[in-house]
C-alpha cells in the first residue's frame, strides 16, 4: 500500500471518530430489539462461595454462556443488522485478538456477510477455529492487536471493505451495552458493576445503560497492569499509548480508542489496572467458587473485586465474565 494512501485512511479516521456521536439510551434499547431473534439474555447468577470470598453480595453476569462463549457477539450482530445493501456486498473486515472476531464473523454468517478478520501472529487458536467454523477468511498480521488492526485498515483503502473497528463503533457499543441493560432488569438493586476494558467497548457500553437506568449506581473498570492504556489515557484525558505483554488477550491493547475514551472520561466512576498474576489467580477462584470456565480477561472483575473488598463491603456487586475463550494450554498454566 502507497504511504499517501495510508495516510489518507488514517486522516479519514480520525475525522470520522472526531465527529462520531455517542449511542444513547435509546440506541441500547433498539439494540437489544435487533439483536433478541439471535441472541437470548444470559445468566445472572450468584454463589455462596463467591460472597465468601469478595465479602459481599456478588452476582455474575455470565457472557461465557453467548454462542462464541464472549459478550462482544451483541455488538456485532447489532452492527451487522444495520449494514446498508452496498455494504454487505463489499464485505466487512476488522483486527481482533479472537473474541471481537468471533463476534463479527458469528453475525456476519448471520446475515450473508463476507467477513475477513486480522489477528496477530499467535493468536488464541480456540478463537481462531471458531472464527474459521463460522465461515471467516483469516488474515494472520504482526505480533499484536495494534499490528493487526493497522493492516486491517491497508486492506480496507485497498480493496474498499466496509472497515469495522473494534472501538470506534457506535453500534458495537450500544450492542454490547445490553448486558448492563439485562443486569439492573433482573437486579435493580446492584451497586456496582465492575467491567474488563480492553478497547473499552463494553465498559463503555455498560456506562450508557446503567447511569440512565439507575445514576447513582458505580462502575468501575479492570485493565491488566501489563497493558495500561486505556487506564494511563483515562487517567490522563488523552490518548496515550503504552507497552502491551500481559497474558489476557482480551485487555490487551497498545493504543487507546477515542470514542470509548471519551464516553468513559465522561460517565466510568473508576478504573483500576491488576497484575497478570492476580488475574491469574482470579482464573483459577472463578472456576472454583462458580465452576465456569473463564478466560483472564472475564476473571478480571473478580480480581479487582478482591482488590477493592473494604470499599465493597456491603455493596450488591455485579461481575461481567466477558468470556471464557481459553485454551488448554492457558487453563494448564493458570491452573498450575
């Protein structure tokens, strides 16, 4: 690709994110209108063992149970159902770590959508059989994330493919945001919903839904303290990027995404960054205290859960498992 044709993608962008509008409480709830003939509302459990251990009343909102076993597939088949008729013939493209992937590849299959997702040489190769299974052409580019999307965006001013970041979406966000939406539907009494933020799609997401549902409730977001931009840039009020070699694929960016930036330095209450090993160990009390499987970046909550249990105390918790995408290899490891 010419650098004078990169350039001008990467300027189109950031006009485009510049003038892109947050969704709205409204737009969640026509969201969760598109997307309910595909996708049921997931469980909201709680367990004895988890209370005992967090210290409080702790409830699990489980998008390990979604058809590619993560949340992101809400805001990928709202997204998909909205794509005009030139779009669907052009076809989409995006970068993803795995689950966001899934997601676009699950709705893409949905709709007759041709799909190609690019992922990091490396990648979860359980994400990357499902993304295959479910009919999407994979483009394996670079060592990270932020590798992958930048060829993803080559691609899109070469071949003219409808470009489907996995941030600057505001149909992704609204999508995503249903969870938050099912969670104070089911328990109106929660306190506190504590969300993984990668990209920040779905803390961003969450933010939307549940302060126009209930504005005194608090959310707080968990990133790995081994990939701390999002963190370091709401921190900051700015894009800011930082390095990227934690073990949760699902928190791990090297660049900040303005649009769930802004919303979060707008509405998130607070935002902590765990050491992989805590998130480690969160793995491991997860699957013991709910007997689910999960993936770091759906045991993250947990481990900032324990990270702030005084400030919780006597606080109704809600902890979204974004998934539980792990390979044996991880779960080997994590377990150890």
């Amino acid at each position: 690709m010419h650098s004078s044709a990169a350039g001008k993608l990467l300027e189109m962008s950031a006009t485009a994110v510049t003038s892109m509008t947050a969704p709205t409480f409204s737009d969640v709830l026509a969201a969760r209108d598109r997307i309910r003939p595909y996708l049921k509302p997931t469980a909201l459990y709680r367990y004895p063992a988890l209370d005992d251990l967090v210290g409080t009343e702790t409830w699990v909102k489980h998008e390990n149970h979604q058809p590619i076993c993560a949340f992101k597939v809400r805001g990928g088949v709202n997204l998909m159902a909205q794509l005009s008729e030139d779009e669907k013939r052009r076809g989409v493209i995006t970068a993803s770590t795995g689950n966001h992937g899934q997601s676009i590849a699950y709705a893409a299959r949905l709709f007759g959508v041709r799909a190609i997702i690019c992922v990091p040489e490396g990648a979860n190769p359980v994400k990357l059989k499902s993304i295959r299974g479910l009919g999407a052409e994979i483009v394996m580019q670079g060592k990270d994330f932020d590798d992958a999307r930048e060829h993803a965006e080559q691609l899109t001013a070469e071949h003219g493919y409808r470009y489907i970041h996995s941030g600057n979406e505001p149909h992704l966000i609204a999508g995503v945001a249903t969870e938050a939406l099912e969670i104070l539907e089911e328990q109106p009494d929660i306190d506190v919903i504590i969300v993984p933020i990668g990209g920040g799609s779905g803390a961003s997401g969450t933010c939307i839904a549940a302060k126009a549902m209930k504005p005194d409730i608090r959310v707080i977001g968990v990133q790995s303290a081994e990939a701390p931009a999002a963190f370091r840039s709401w921190k900051a009020r700015q894009l800011v990027a930082d390095s990227n070699s934690t073990i949760a694929e699902g928190l791990a960016t090297r660049t900040a995404f303005e649009l769930p930036q802004r919303i979060l330095w707008e509405m998130l209450d607070d935002f902590i960054l765990i050491p992989d090993a805590e998130i480690k160990t969160a793995v491991r009390l997860m699957i013991e205290t709910t007997r689910n499987l999960c993936e770091p970046a759906g045991a993250s909550p947990l481990a900032a859960a324990l990270h702030l249990k005084d400030d919780l105390r006597g606080k109704r918790v809600a902890l979204i498992l974004s998934g539980s995408n792990i390979t044996p290899a991880q779960l080997k490891d994590l377990m150890a």
